[in-house]
C-alpha cells in the first residue's frame, strides 16, 4: 500500500518578506510566496508578476543563431524550398506550424514532415533521408524542430546530398555535436551563454523566426506583418512549454503570460476551431486549461499515428478546414482515452495477479496488444497510483517499445543505463525515458529493471511529499487573497500553484461525492468564522473519514476562485486531508 504523502512545511524569511511588503505594497502572504521563489528584490519581484515583452532576451544571444537566421534570410531573398522537419509531441507540431506559417507569410515556398510514432521512430532515419532526398523539388534546407542535436549520421547523409541543415532543438546534447549543419541551435549546448537554457523546442523555433526577421530587415526593429506574426505565434508557444512541461521562469514565463493572453483572440482558424471543440469559445485561458483541455487533443493526433493533421490544423487558413480537422482531433482524442482506459484496466489485472506492487519495488508489465502511442500516458498514472518507478512495453512484433516514467527523486536514464545490455537502443532523462527491446530480451530486461529499482528504494525510499507555502485559515481565504495568488501564474514547473496548511478544521453538514461513480469529495469546511466549499478529486472513497462527528483536521489545500458553474466562489481545492489532533507536527 502507497504510504501516506509527507507534509512539509515550508521555511519562511519573514525579514525578507517585511521588506518585500513595504517596497511592493502588497499583502504578507504575497511576498512570501515571491521570497519563497528566490524574488526577494523588488526589481525582480515586480519583473515576475507584470512580465514585459522587452524582458524577453535577444535571439542572438543563442550559440549559432545568427548562422541559421542568415540562411534563412537568403532562403526568403532567393525563394529556395525549405523542408521543416518536426516531431509527433505538442511540442515538435506546434513549432514545426510555426515555422510554417512563419516563412508562408515571407513568401518561401515551404513544406513539412513529422515522423510516424511507430514506422520512422524519433529524428532522423535512413528511410525518412531516403524520402527528403527523392522528393520531386529537393528542398535546399531542412530546419529541424525539437530535435537533430545528435544526430550525426543524419546531418552527413542530408549533407552529402547538397541540402543544408540547421537544427533547433533543446535536449541535451551528446558530448560531441554532429557537424557539418548550418546551424546547431541548442541553448543546451556547453558553449552556450545565453538565458535560454529552459526554453522548449517551439519556443527555439520561435527564436529562429524573430531573428530571421531581425536579419531579412536588416534592423533589431521587424517589420509590422513579421511583428504581428510574433505576438500571436507565442500562443503557440505558450501550448508547447505548458505540454513539455519546462519551467515557466524567464523567458517561458513572459511568453506564456503574453501567449495565455494572446490565445482567446488567435488569427488561426485551426486554433480558434480547437477552442470551440474543446467547450473554451470566448473564455480566458489559464496553464491549467492548456494542460488538461488543449494539449491532450493535441497529443492524442501525435500518440495515434495523426500528427499531421495538428500541422494541417495549425497551418490552415481556411476556417472549414479548421473546423474538419478540429472535429477529427475530438474523435482521436476520445479514442485514445479508450484506448488509455483499456490498457490501464489491463495493467491493474496484471499486478493484481502478480499480488500487488511490492514494497520498495518499481513496476514493470509488458503485453503484446498494447498500443505503443499511449503506455506513457498509462505509466504515469501508475506513478501517480503507486508513487513507483514505471516501465511499461508494449511488445509488438518482434521488437518492443517502452516508456518509463517516475516520481521525483529516481533517474529513469541511469536505470535504463544499467539496463542496456538487454536493450536495442534507449533514451530521457530523469522523469521520463523510452526504450526498443526485443521480445526475447524482455524477460531480462524486466528482472534487471525490478532488481535496480528494488536496490535503489531500498537506499532512498520515495514517498509522495506535499510541500505548503504557509498556514492559513479559512477565514484568511478571500477574493483579493486569490487575485494576488493570480498575479503568480502562469503556474507550472518551476512556478508551482501555492498550496496551503489549514489547521483545525471543521466539517459544517454532510460531506458527500460527485462525479463518475461518486469518484469526488465535497463538504463545507469551517474554522468558526467562515465556511467555504471545499472539493478533494479523487478522494470519493475517504468520505467516512469525515463523518466523525466533531473532529477537527488538517488540509493541504489551494485556494481559488472558481467559475465553473456561473458567477464565481471561492473554493478549496483539497489535495488532501487528515485528522488534526492539535500536535506540533507543522510549525509556521
């Protein structure tokens, strides 16, 4: 059984807070949560919360911009074919549609590839060269997105052929680039200086195209259909960064605060068709509305094997084409939550038969009808489950595909390392990795996974770990305590959606469920004074918990004002709870 999640209560610096107050004018808790995000200065702290487009940093600044800018901009003087090669995850289609649109406006004659999940793998490959080359009007450039860093032999091979290449991309790099491009543009690079290190790969590629149109006017100063292009190209880059999930601080954090704003009003009709399918017509877009509503449509196309019709939608000027292409998304979206559903039904009967997750051990199933495009999703809603790392495979052919994800505090590339001699080839980093494993190595590789994660745990247990700002009482909870609390958003990696201690809680009435199968937790939380609603997702089987009559408890919670059923309320939104019994166990 998952151990309960430890409460950690945060450490305050209330000097540094009362300083804070006094230069900025704002509410305690306010500064606390800008001191707590190392923004004690006023100039950074007023920075942070009313981000400005000059913040952002020259594109320049990144190692080999100024090369790729300028041969795009001889591209668009001499009208050559330009190939913008992609990859199937938000990321990679949003900035390969940005590019696109990007060098249509400068009137360049472009076209677009994205690889196929499960037939071209990831990058480069023999066979997709083999298509770029045999093309009917060769392009004389390809312009990688969100990937190419390491790959050496593509680049030669595209080379050899005459077609110059420049890459954007933003993973770590190998410890020795490929040579021979045009440009390497990778702020991961060893060598580079710049403020760029956190941008995802759409966000390089929107770099690209500012510089671009820095070096076709020949002036830091763009022309005003290339300006205008930029400002609404950041909602694009906004559902990138939200859907990779890189730290919103810097310059992730003013083009999601500009592209969130930007959004609602898009002059893309694909985009605008994708708001009205998902219900979000006319309404302002939050991180959290990316993340749950946006995004996932998006990746469904990429996860099914669909991810040129995201291109097709976000490049389209025609509003029909929109609206057919959004509709086809809804359907593909819905499919892989079905296919989702069954593979996570699927996996929960096989560790039921297997007894369970042992204590101190990572997950690791394999089944041969399993949809490759969807068992990252699935393996990290068993992290979420079981708070273990997870290698899922789907073995189909003679060949399988993996993904693994983890909780925070276990490094999925160093137990695909020490799994590598019972695999084809591997890759990721802490989080998140994938592998290709052949179906006769695949009991190896689960033994060997299993014995490094059992070894690992057993050193450093993991256990979910809820990390609150400070203590509050309901009676704290009020709308201009959650208006300054929106002054911190976009929230995310890096800038975390506050959550706070609630002591001494009471329960006013009868609490109950809601949702699907009673799935959900509401009651009316109390401290004396004020009572709020309060919901706690997923917790519909704890409600006897509650039921005691006079007992007092605990709650990690976020405050928000919610609108989802009309005017407005405040609310709690309840991560979890417990009995309070009045010991020191959180010290303010």
């Amino acid at each position: 059984m998952l151990a309960p999640p430890l409460w950690n209560l945060l450490p305050r610096n209330h000097d540094a807070e009362t300083a804070l107050m006094g230069e900025l004018r704002c509410s305690r808790i306010l500064a606390a949560l800008l001191v707590r995000r190392e923004l004690a200065d006023p100039k950074e702290a007023r920075a942070w919360l009313d981000p400005a487009l000059t913040d952002l940093e020259d594109p320049l600044a990144i190692v080999d911009m100024q090369r790729g800018a300028d041969r795009l901009a001889q591209a668009i003087r001499d009208k050559e074919p330009v190939l913008i090669y992609g990859d199937y995850d938000v990321d990679g289609m949003t900035g390969t549609s940005l590019l696109v649109n990007f060098l249509r406006l400068a009137g360049v004659p472009v076209e677009w590839f994205i690889p196929d999940r499960t037939r071209d793998g990831y990058s480069f490959s023999d066979g997709v060269i083999d298509r770029f080359i045999a093309r009917p009007v060769r392009p004389r450039i390809v312009i990688t997105v969100d990937h190419g860093t390491s790959a050496h032999a593509g680049i030669a091979r595209l080379v050899a052929a005459g077609i110059d290449v420049v890459v954007t991309d933003h993973h770590e790099p190998p410890p020795e680039l490929p040579t021979g491009a045009v440009a390497l543009i990778n702020p991961k690079r060893r060598d580079d200086r710049s403020r760029a290190r956190d941008l995802c790969g759409a966000a390089v590629a929107f770099k690209l195209a500012w510089a671009t149109a820095q070096s076709f006017g020949g002036s830091k100063k763009v022309a005003p259909e290339f300006r205008d292009f930029l400002v609404d190209a950041m909602g694009f880059v906004t559902l990138a960064t939200i859907a990779d999930v890189v730290k919103l601080r810097g310059d992730n954090r003013t083009l999601c605060t500009h592209g969130l704003r930007v959004i609602p009003h898009t002059r893309s009709p694909g985009l605008k068709a994708l708001l009205q399918s998902a219900g979000l017509e006319g309404q302002s877009v939050k991180a959290r509305t990316v993340a749950f509503k946006i995004a996932p449509r998006l990746n469904a196309a990429g996860r099914l094997g669909r991810a040129e019709e995201v291109v097709r939608l976000l490049t389209t000027k025609d509003t029909r084409e929109g609206e057919s292409v959004a509709a086809g998304l809804e359907k593909a979206n819905e499919e892989r939550r079905s296919i989702d559903k069954a593979v996570l039904d699927d996996a929960e009967r096989m560790l039921k038969r297997l007894g369970g997750v042992p204590p101190g051990e990572g997950i690791c199933l394999g089944a041969k009808d399993w949809h490759s495009g969807v068992i990252g999703i699935v393996a990290a809603r068993l992290v979420d489950r079981y708070h273990v790392p997870t290698l899922l495979i789907a073995l189909n052919g003679d060949e399988g595909r993996g993904s693994a994800r983890a909780p925070e505090g276990f490094h999925l590339k160093e137990a695909l390392d020490a799994c590598g001699d019972h695999l084809v080839g591997w890759g990721g980093h802490a989080g998140a990795a994938g592998c290709t494993v052949t179906e006769a190595a695949w009991p190896a590789l689960r033994e060997r996974f299993i014995a490094f994660t059992r070894e690992k745990l057993a050193a450093a247990p993991l256990r979910p770990t809820w990390n609150l700002e400070t203590l509050l009482r309901i009676s704290d909870v009020t709308t201009s305590l959650t208006e300054e609390i929106d002054r911190m958003a976009p929230f995310g990696s890096g800038n975390p959606m506050p959550l706070f201690l609630f002591r001494d809680v009471r329960v006013a009435g009868v609490p109950s469920v809601m949702g699907d199968g009673g799935a959900h937790l509401q009651f009316m939380a109390t401290d004396g004074e004020s009572a709020l609603r309060a919901v706690c997702f997923g917790a519909g089987s704890r409600v006897r918990e509650l039921e005691a009559r006079g007992a007092r408890f605990a709650l990690a919670a976020h405050v928000k004002f919610d609108t989802f059923k009309g005017a407005g309320s405040l609310q709690l939104e309840v991560k979890d709870f417990r009995l309070d019994d009045g010991a020191p166990t959180w010290t303010p």
